[in-house]
C-alpha cells in the first residue's frame, strides 16, 4: 500500500474548491453529493463532532497530513478539528473536546469511527465506491455500459460492489492470476479479462499501485478513467488522450469516509 508524501498533499486545501468545480463539471455533482450518492446518503448528513488524531506510529507522521483531512472535512461542511496530541493522548484529547467520531491513518489502514452510532468506514473501502459513484455519474449511467476495473485489492473490490449493486457489467484486470480467480469466485457476476489492453473499453476504474500502467493504446478517446491509485497510473499521453480523468489522491475518499460513518 502507499503511503502519501508530503508533497502530495501540499496546498490540497487550497485547492478544495477548484476541484469541487472540477467534479461538478465532470459528473454533475459535488465532491459531498458525490460521496453521499457512493453510499446511498441522503443530504444534509447527520451533523457531528470530528477529530482527526495524528498517529506516530511505523513510519511516523506525515506532515500536514492530519490537518490536510481536517480541512477537507471542514470543507465539507463539518465541525472537525485535529487533536494537538497524538496517538492514544489524541484519542483522549478527542474525547475530551466532545468529539463523536475519529479519523486517524496508519501506515496501512486510514479509518473513520463514529463512537455514538457505531458505524465505521475504511478508506480503500470509500475510495473504491467514491470514485466509482464518480465515474458512474460521469458516464451518465449509460445503458449496457460495461466498467474495466484494474486491480483487485480493496479499493478495487470496492469499486466493484458499487458498480454491482448499480447493476453494471464488471470486467476485472489483475495481473496477479491467483488474485483475479479469488475475485472472480467472490463476485460470481463480473468477467475476468484475459487481456484488457486492446483498448476497447470507454470506462475504466484504475486501481493499481502501478504508475502509469494506461496507455495510449489501452484506451479510446472517449474513455473515462477514475484514477484512485497512488502512484497516477494513466501515463501522460493517455490521460491526455481520454475524454475525461478523474483523479485525486484524499478528497473524494474522505468525502465518501464522512457519508458512511454519517
Ligand atoms: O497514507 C497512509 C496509508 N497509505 C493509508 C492509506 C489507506 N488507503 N497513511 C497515512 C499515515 C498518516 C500518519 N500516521 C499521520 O500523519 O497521522
């Protein structure tokens, strides 16, 4: 799994509402309308308490990274702040500052908890919806539209449980054979492509930790790609060739984390 850099959330909140813009351009709704539509959310959410908690642990705080959430959940109308201590004095600190629900990420795992209703979401899980409900949108839900989903790890897996519950036709690209025949068993109505690379699909979900694994050849110039993985895995030629790329690297996640624990 990646681990964000520095570098990747420098200036993301600055840049919330450019990207807002973006999304509205590209699927007709908004970075929250987006989230809360991944996981079947009414609007307005259920207002609450939000901390998100700085973990030390393994490889140790990345900075902004914290802060960089707290602002996207602000962004999104929520009353959120980050805690000054971190770890288990955060926890304490959240609490003690009245807040209902946590977010906090280690090395592996990005979670939100919601202690008062019990709900709790995790990031691969809400980004693979998120960004689904996002391409789902962009393509304008068309009749027999068939989705490409590249990688079969969480956000993967996720992205096809959306998709299913919407009724769409799933392909499945996986290098790792084993991989893809478990995820075959597992969701008995998607096909697992032998080759996926002639470029004959116009919707694609890329959720690979593979940089730039589309390229101009794979793709269509009508092709829309959601690009949750980290690295980008569009090459720049075929994210320039593509009708339309759907790309960011914390946003919609967080966007979609908030409507599930909501
Ligand atoms: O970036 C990450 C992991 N790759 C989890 C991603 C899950 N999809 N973690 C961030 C680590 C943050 C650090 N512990 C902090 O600053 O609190």
């Amino acid at each position: 799994m990646t681990r964000l850099v520095k570098k990747d959330i420098a200036a993301m909140d600055k840049n919330l509402n450019h990207l807002d813009r973006l999304l509205e351009a590209v699927t007709g709704k908004s970075l929250l309308e987006i989230g809360a539509f991944a996981m079947g959310k009414a609007l307005p959410l259920i207002p609450t308490r939000i901390a998100v908690v700085p973990i030390t642990t393994g490889l140790g705080i990345i900075q902004g990274f914290s802060e960089t959430v707290t602002a996207i959940l602000v962004y999104l109308g929520a009353d959120a702040f980050t805690t000054e201590k971190t770890d288990v004095r955060g926890l304490q600190e959240a609490f003690s500052r009245g807040a209902e629900v946590v977010f906090m990420a280690d090395d592996q795992t990005f979670s939100a908890f919601h202690f008062k209703n019990g709900s709790w979401s995790d990031n691969g899980d809400a980004t693979g919806r998120g960004f689904a409900a996002a391409l789902y949108l962009a393509a304008k839900a068309q009749a027999q539209m068939e989705v490409l989903v590249l990688g079969a790890g969480a956000v993967g897996q996720a992205a096809i449980e959306f998709l299913l519950e919407k009724n769409i036709s799933v392909v499945l690209g996986e290098i790792d054979q084993d991989k893809a025949r478990a995820c075959g068993e597992k969701y008995q109505n998607i096909k697992v492509a032998a080759d996926w690379t002639a470029g004959r699909y116009h919707y694609i979900v890329e959720a690979t930790p593979i940089a730039d694994l589309i390229k101009t050849k794979n793709i269509t110039d009508q092709s829309i790609i959601a690009a949750p993985g980290v690295p980008f895995g569009v090459a720049p030629a075929a994210a320039k060739k593509a009708d339309q790329i759907i790309h960011n690297l914390l946003e919609l996640g967080v966007a979609t984390m908030l409507s599930a624990i909501s």
